[in-house]
C-alpha cells in the first residue's frame, strides 16, 4: 500500500493543551483515541507509525513510547492511504507545562468542500474537537484549510520561553478561522467576557473553560465573501484596536488567491509544468499556473534531417553505443529509489528527472565539474535510450559527443546536445526539458506514421 501525500490543499485539524497524557499511564490517551475512532469516519486512520503497523491503541501508544528524541519528546504519525491522513501525535516537555500537539492533515481539502459530504464532515469536526477540548486541558485548537492558516502565520507552539501561555498578549491572535477553540490561558488574556461575545455562527462554553466558535455553518464555506466578513467581524471584536475594513481587504485578497486558473500550458511541456506548479502549495499554484500559462519554452531544434546528418566517425561504433547503454544505467541505477519508473526507463521517468533536478536547483547547487564529467554524459544517454527504446530509434555516434544522434524515421535527434543546453540552469531546466525533448520526438513519429498510412 503506498502512502503518497497529494498535492493539494488539505483540512487541518491543529489541537494544543497542557498536559502530559500518559502521566497517568496509557489510559491517559484513551480520550484522544476514542474521539478519533468515534468521529474520523471515512477519513480514520489505520495504520501506525514508520513500521506501518495495522492500527490499534496499543499499537499506537508503543509506537509513541519508541520515538523519542533527545529531549525526551515523543512522537508519532497515524496514517491512511485514501483519502490520505496523517495524523501527528507529540508530547512535547517545555520550558512551561508539558505540551499535548495533534495536528491532522485530510487530503484533499475538495472532499470536506463536497455538497455530499461538507454537513457530515463539518459536524464530526466539531464532535472531535469538542471531545478533546473537554477532556484535556486544551490551550488552543482550530479546524480550517490548510494554505490559508498558514498565510496568518500564526504560531502555535507557544511565546518564547520566558513566558507561559497564560501570558499570551491580545497581540499574538493573528487569525480566526472557521472551527476555533480558546482554552483558559487564551480566555484569560483576551478577556472571557469579550470571548462569549464574539459575533459566530455558533458559540458554546466547554467544561473546562475553553470556549469554542464556528464562523460558518460548513467548514465548505471558509473563503467566500460572507465567511471572510465573519471571520474579520470576530477578529476585530478580539482585537478591538484593528480596523474592520483593513483586516477584510486582507482576507479577501488570501481568497483571490485561491482561485483557480485553468491551465493552458506549452502542450509539450504539459506534464512537467503540472508538476512545477504542484510543488508550491495551494495558496500559490493559481498564480503559478497563470504564470506558466504565458511561458513558451523554446521550439526543440536539436535534430538534423536524417539524410543531412554525419555518419558515426568512430572506430568501433557497437562499443560507443554499449558505453552510452552504461551511462544511460548508471543514472538508472542512481535514481530508481527517487524515480520508481527511472529503472523501467518509461518515458514519464523524464518528467520525474526533470522535477527532481529543478526543485533541487541542480545546475547550482552541484559542482559544475561533477555534472558535466558525470551527470552530463549520463542524462544524454538516458534521454537517448528513450528514444531507441520507445521510438524505435538507433544510434550513430560521433567522436564529439554533442554531434552523436538517435535517428528515428527522418530525423537524426541530438540528446546530448539537449543535455547539454538543459544542465545549464535551473531556468534551462524547464526551458530545454527532456520532457518536451521527448514528446517533441514521439509526436513528430506518430505524424509521420499517421501521413504514410493515409
């Protein structure tokens, strides 16, 4: 079973009390245990830990007693594979009381947006969050979209080590979201008097005088017009001295943000842009989007006409071509923990090669020496063999390396030379990607194969 975090927005689900669980023994977490197993439903996780162990309690408290670190913090990650969860459990010792941290992510944020599901989903929320502010000495907890709590950057680990939680100044509330709960320390600074007041779809007194407050009625509505004016309404009633009009303009230009822009990318370099965009979280993928929308890499032009090109001018041809099957598994063998279909050399291994070496910064981060003696001739080679082993090519190499070619029909492709151009940058990376090389090359066959059949 793999475990593969999308990549997408996701419901957080971020709790925060001061205690120690298992100070008591591990009854201390049967609360926590028995709220998630009453409330998760279809998003409950199942397995436990690194070892993905089947879940049970037991199973998780071992795990948790098995991971500490120096400082003698604990932790450990339930998780389920679709819809993917992780669940993050630490009991963290602290300059002030004993910190008790469950952050919840649920991918994809769409499944608690869905009209099938948002009613259900959004009162289990609040069954589950309600649950574990009354039974543990909670300081704080929230339920919202992942990307927009962190553009509050809001802290949640606590003031610097010189103060306690029940000194947190009105100062530091950064945000409201759609669930929220204020533990005691929180009521105390901000006054419990204001706290019951704040304007909220739904406000309720917990048991051990936490107060908890929704702004909308569905986590589903976290970013529209309505739900940023109530959630700038009760920000500004918490912090009377900040200004209703500035606080919504805020809000409102984080839920532009997220508005989504239909991709029209380069159409060879499609899969690799996809990627891209991917890699920068939610609040950032339109903007990204747009931005790759209007960007035209250049054409591929590192081929001759078959009929133009040189013939081989080395001695024993065979051999070269062996030697570039060696660099061309070399790069195999280096990636095929990273790359899974590196190994199998499928051509989509070349986007995964091609995201891999951009979100490194490769051409920069890397000495310059090490990748054009080794990486170089490699990714040339590997990007050649694609060609011979999916398009039917063959090669025909050439002292100079850059002048070798892979002819396929009428054309005589130049992968080297393309390696050569893309591992200049990490900006060529995307300009001179082996993605675009290839689908250039597939496309160009498959419309020659389609006019000789006509």
């Amino acid at each position: 079973m793999k475990f593969y975090r999308p990549p997408t927005d996701s419901v957080l689900l971020d709790f925060t009390a001061r205690c120690n669980p298992l100070a008591e023994g591990d009854a201390g977490l049967d609360s926590f245990f028995a709220a998630l197993e009453a409330h998760a439903g279809p998003w409950m996780p199942n397995k436990v830990g690194k070892r993905r162990r089947n879940y049970t309690r037991a199973a998780a408290v071992k795990t948790l007693k098995e991971q500490v670190d120096v400082l003698g913090d604990l932790g450990m990650m339930l998780l389920r594979a679709e819809p993917f969860v992780e669940v993050t459990l630490e009991i963290l010792h602290l300059p002030w009381p004993t910190q008790f941290w469950v952050n919840a992510n649920i991918y994809p944020l769409s499944l608690a947006e869905a009209p099938a599901h948002t009613t259900e989903w959004s009162r289990a929320f609040v069954d589950l969050i309600r649950a574990w502010a009354s039974a543990y000495p909670v300081t704080y907890a929230h339920v919202h979209g992942h990307a927009d709590r962190e553009l509050t950057d809001f802290w949640l680990n606590g003031p610097p080590p010189s103060q306690g939680p029940e000194l947190a100044p009105r100062e530091r509330l950064k945000g409201v979201f759609w669930l929220n709960v204020f533990g005691q320390p929180w009521v105390d600074a901000l006054g419990r008097e204001r706290v019951l007041s704040t304007p909220a779809h739904h406000l309720e007194e917990l048991p051990n005088g936490a107060v908890l407050f929704l702004t909308r009625p569905t986590l589903a509505d976290w970013r529209s017009e309505e739900a940023r004016k109530a959630q700038a309404r009760a920000m500004v009633h918490l912090r009377p001295e900040l200004d209703f009009d500035s606080v919504l303009r805020e809000l409102l230009e984080r839920s532009a943000r997220f508005e989504p822009v239909e991709p029209r990318f380069d159409p060879d370099s499609a899969p690799l842009f996809k990627r891209v965009v991917e890699f920068f979280g939610a609040h950032n993928q339109p903007a990204k989007t747009a931005e790759l929308n209007t960007y035209q890499p250049p054409e591929v032009d590192e081929w001759l006409p078959a009929h133009a090109a040189p013939a081989s001018d080395v001695a024993d041809p065979a051999a070269v071509t062996a030697s570039y099957r060696e660099w061309a598994d070399v790069l195999s063998i280096l990636l095929h923990h990273e790359i899974a279909d590196s190994f199998k050399a499928q051509p989509e291994a070349l986007t995964d090669l091609d995201v891999r070496l951009w979100e490194e910064k490769f051409p920069e981060s890397y000495d310059r020496e090490k990748i054009d003696g080794k990486l170089f001739p490699s990714v040339g080679a590997y990007l050649g063999e694609m060609l011979v082993r999916h398009l039917g090519g063959r090669w025909v190499p050439r002292r100079n390396v850059l002048e070798s070619q892979v002819v396929v029909g009428d054309r005589a492709w130049l992968p080297f030379l393309r390696a050569r151009r893309y591992l200049q940058s990490t900006r060529a990376l995307l300009d001179y990607s082996l993605t675009k090389f290839y689908r250039a090359a597939a496309r160009h066959v498959w419309r020659r194969s389609a006019e000789n059949a006509g």
